[in-house]
C-alpha cells in the first residue's frame, strides 16, 4: 500500500530534551515536506527536501532540523523543544515533475512540550 | 504579503444540498490551485486540482471553480452527505513545488 508513514504517533517531552519524529514514504517520491498545524494558523511549512541531500526552509524553520541521506526517509529534529513547538505535525510527500504536486501526507504527530 | 482566506465558521447544510466553500486569496498568482479534505485527527487527503486556464473541473459530486480574475475559487459538494462532514483546505502553488494552505472550513452536513 502506497503510504507516508510516521513515529511517534503521540509524543509528550519536557522543554530541552532533543527528539526527532521519523518520516517515511514507499512512492519513490523525490519530494518530501514537513509541516506544523496549529488553529487558526493553517498548515505551514517546515523545511523540505527535493531529494536526497537536497532541503531547504519552509516559513517557520526555526527551531527545527532536518535530513534526507535516503529518498525514502526525512525526519525531523527537534534539538532543544520549546514549549511554542507543541503542534501537530504532518510529512508529506510528492513527484517532481509530474503535472501537478498532488501531496501524500502522513498521520500526523501530535506533539506536547511541557 | 500573499494571503489566502477561507471563511473560518463552520458550514452547517441539511443532507441532499449542495455545499459551497469559498477560498479567496491575494498578491498570488498560482499556476493552480488544490482542494484538501481533512478529518480530525488525521493528514490532508487530496481531492482535486485546477489550472489557472481552467475555469471549472469535477470529479463525480465534487466541482471546482477557479477565476483568476476574482482571485477566488468555489468548491461546491451536490447532493451532501453525513459522510461529506471534514474540514476542506485549499492550497495554492506558490513555485518550487511548495504549496500554501488556507485555514479550512468545517463542513457539516446534517440529517
């Protein structure tokens, strides 16, 4: 089944205390994102990736990392969380060079830093 | 700066009508536009796309406008369901294969 897979599902962490939330995507797709949802702010974006060794920022970077050494994976780094970084966070992915950038998300991670 | 609004009160219609959803925006000139239905919860999943040559497609109850002109795009379901009630996004291409999101509007569609 064709999907975007992410870990943890549910994280509660405590301010200061790295983690990282594993992305994954079986499409082949080179294109792959991060976003954060927050009410009333929509979907934003993180940081993205057009391929391998390839990310750049999205509009609210700070206070994230991110890496793409495989085309399947991209996870996302939280060095030091903040209580601000409690959100609901979604990976999606796409082609590059198709028609249009229809794009496959994730789950979602829902996020708590106390 | 570029904005993209879509009304942010929940669109309560009586099952068997027709919803429609706006999404307006400004300072963009997309080359298309997306719609994104969303349950709670869970991640955005893709329902259509418009090309900004295009003036309307559908997709069995689903239509989509999109006028370049207005800066605006109508999303309309016929013949609403219960199954019909999500939150639907619009997203417009912004280049580079990044997209922009509205807010959403709740959609619920009663008995």
């Amino acid at each position: 089944e064709a999907q975007v897979t992410q870990n943890p599902r549910y994280l509660i962490t405590v301010t200061g205390k790295k983690l990282t939330v594993t992305c994954s995507q079986n499409m082949n797709h080179e294109y792959m994102s991060w976003y954060r949802q927050d009410p009333g702010l929509g979907l934003r974006q993180i940081y993205y990736s057009m391929n391998v060794e390839v990310t750049d920022k999205g509009d609210v970077p700070e206070g994230y990392k991110v890496s793409r050494k495989e085309k399947r994976n991209f996870p996302l780094i939280l060095e030091s969380p903040s209580p601000n970084q409690t959100s609901l966070y979604f990976c999606a992915s796409s082609l590059i060079g198709h028609s249009y950038n229809e794009q496959f998300f994730g789950p979602g991670t829902r996020l708590t830093v106390l | 700066s570029q904005k993209i609004e879509q009304n942010s009160e929940a669109l309560n219609i009586q099952e068997g009508k027709t919803a429609t959803l706006t999404c307006n925006y400004t300072n963009y000139s997309p080359a298309y536009l997306q719609w994104y239905r969303q349950d709670p919860g869970r991640g955005p999943v893709f329902l259509l796309l418009i090309r900004e040559n295009e003036k309307e497609k559908r997709k069995e109850r689903l239509k989509v406008t999109f006028d370049t002109t207005l800066k605006q795009s109508l999303f309309h379901i016929t013949a609403s369901q219960p199954a019909d009630s999500a939150t639907y996004l619009c997203a417009l291409e912004r280049g580079g294969n990044k997209l922009t999101f509205g807010t959403g509007t709740q959609l619920k569609v009663e008995l």
